[in-house]
C-alpha cells in the first residue's frame, strides 16, 4: 500500500510579512510573492482585479475566491491606521463593490 505524499510547507509565505494581515492565507501569499510583490507597503493603491489578472497568467486554474483575499490585503494596506474589523475576512468582499 502506497503511503499518501506529504504536502509541501511553503515556509517562504508563511515568513512573509504579508501573513500579519488578518485571515490572510498562504496561498494568496504566495500569489503575491510570485508577483513581485513581498511587502504590506506594496499593496497600497493597487488593483485587486489587475493583481488577479496577472495572478491567472501564472497560474490559469486559480479559484476566483483568491481575488477577495486580494481585496481584503489592499484594504488593509490601504487603511491600516484605521481599519473596519468587519471588512478583515475575504468572504465579506464577495459582495464588496470595491
């Protein structure tokens, strides 16, 4: 009997300052490490539905639910003086029209 491969730890996004982001997970991470971008500064005034464009030419399968974790980063790079708790999940920006 074949014993189940053990998935991959990809330490480099769990590492990144880009996981203080609250609900933030380590694939929308590691999408963003492979766009160049590594830090919460280089989120600021950037373009969720541009981000996630360049994200799908990486990689083609990518869930439409990482787009929301996008808007949630930016959010919070964008208002991280003053933030809205209730905006802090990706869920949320299902609806957003942001």
């Amino acid at each position: 009997m074949e014993t189940p491969k053990k998935k991959k730890t990809d330490y480099e996004a769990l590492n990144s300052g880009l996981m203080r982001i609250p609900q933030m997970d380590t694939a929308t991470v590691r999408c963003l490490i492979d766009l160049g971008v590594s830090q919460i500064y280089h989120l600021k005034g950037r373009c969720a539905n541009a981000l996630f464009e360049d994200a799908l030419k990486k990689r083609p399968t990518l869930s439409k639910d990482r787009l929301y974790s996008l808007k949630m980063a930016i959010y919070f790079a964008d208002n991280e003086e003053n933030l809205d708790k209730n905006l802090l999940h990706p869920s949320v920006w299902k609806h957003e029209m942001r």
